[in-house]
C-alpha cells in the first residue's frame, strides 16, 4: 500500500470518446505525476502538477490535459480517444523540491482500453 | 536524459545474490541512478539510488564504476516475491530530495526468481 488511489481501476471506451481519470495522493504530498505505460513497454511521462499549477511536460499531444485540486488530488482528462491511447495510466505523488522527502510512491493505475 | 542500456531479461534461483546490470554511458556529473521495480499488475515500486558512490538499504545494494559508466543492483538474498521488472533510470536529484523527479523509464530487465 502506497497511499495513493487511482479510479476506476479500469474503463472501456470508443475511439473519439473523452475520458477522465482520477488520483488521491499520499497524505502530505503536494506534486502529482502521470505516466502512461502501453504494453509491454516501460511507463512514459505525460505531465506533473505542483500547486494546481502543471509543471513540466512530456512529449504528449494537447488532447492529454489535467488538473490538481487544492486538496492535491488530481485528474487526467484525455480528449478524442485513439486506440494507441489504450494503456495502463499511473499517477505517483511527491513532495516539492526543497523538501526533504523520499521516493514517489506510486498508485496502481488505471488500464484503460480503447475500442 | 542520458540513456540506459538492460538486459531483456534474467533468471535467479531464489536465495542466491541476483546482481543487475545497467549501462548508461553518457550520464552526466550531476545526474543520479535510480532503480524503480514493477511487479505485476502494480505501480513501479522505489528501490534505491545513487551518484557515484556505493549505496546499501534494507531492500538492495547499488554498486557504481568509478567512471560511472555502469551500474549493478544487488538483491542479496531474492525471494518469489522479487520477481519483476527491474528499472535503471537516470536523472537530477539529490541523495535526499527526489522524488518528483520526471523519470525515463526504459524496458527494464524482467527477473524471474526460480524456486
């Protein structure tokens, strides 16, 4: 157990169609980051939110965008599904720079697929 | 980002040292090793990291070259529940201030512990 809850735990949905998905962050931690991990490959950055604000951002295009609420958690909203958006979406939490903190603990992800 | 080179995968009979390797030949001074592990069906999982030199915890060793060129993790005694897919990353950071770090994950070594 890490503290940190993703929703749902999977989703099916049409190519075209919007989804969003859903972090709770480990108590304390102030920046969340998603990945996106297609099969068989290693997870891939999409972006970071620190104080609701995004902070840094991989090379995803515009259709993937999110939001940090004051309570930290935090949403992946992705627009105009495609089949190659079918994967297993990761959130992890953090603490700041500046801050001594540890690692960033990881939920278990959401496997979205695409049809 | 410098760029990691893994091993696809390995096997290790369990109880015995599993030793990891990890190439990553244009990392740059400031930047560290870490070593994340997924086990199926989870989100990756911190192990330890590290700049230039020999770290231990109580889940691993990381031993780096001199010329930090390469690396090894260390599980020094692995059990069924070690199996996974094992992540050598580098990146900025601090020994004790990483973890929002954006990490590049690559392929990974997949291990399988053999009873």
């Amino acid at each position: 157990e890490t503290g940190v809850t993703q929703s749902p735990t999977h989703l099916i949905k049409t190519r075209g169609q919007q989804v969003t998905l859903r972090c709770s962050s480990q108590s304390g931690h102030n920046t969340v980051s998603w990945y996106q991990q297609a099969l068989g490959q290693g997870p891939q950055f999409i972006f970071q939110y620190y104080r609701e604000e995004e902070n840094g951002r991989g090379n995803f295009p515009p259709r993937f965008s999110g939001l940090q609420f004051p309570n930290y958690s935090s949403e992946l909203n992705v627009n105009a599904l495609e089949l190659d958006d079918s994967a297993l979406y990761l959130c992890a939490s953090s603490l700041e720079w500046g801050q001594k903190n540890t690692e960033a603990f990881f939920g278990q992800g959401t496997r979205l697929t695409v049809v | 980002d410098a760029k990691t080179t893994q091993p696809t995968s390995m096997d290790c009979a369990e109880g015995r040292a599993a030793n990891l390797p990890c190439n990553h030949s244009t990392i740059s001074g400031n930047e560290y090793v870490y070593w994340y592990r997924q086990i199926h069906s989870q989100g990756p999982q911190y192990i330890i990291h590290g700049l230039k030199n020999n770290e231990t915890n109580e889940m691993a060793s990381l031993i780096i070259t001199e010329d930090r060129k390469s690396s090894t993790l260390i599980l020094p005694h692995a059990t069924l529940r070690d199996t996974a897919v094992y992540y050598c990353i580098v990146g900025r950071g601090s020994i004790s201030n990483f973890g929002n770090e954006k990490l590049t994950f690559g392929t990974g070594t997949r291990l399988t512990i053999i009873p």
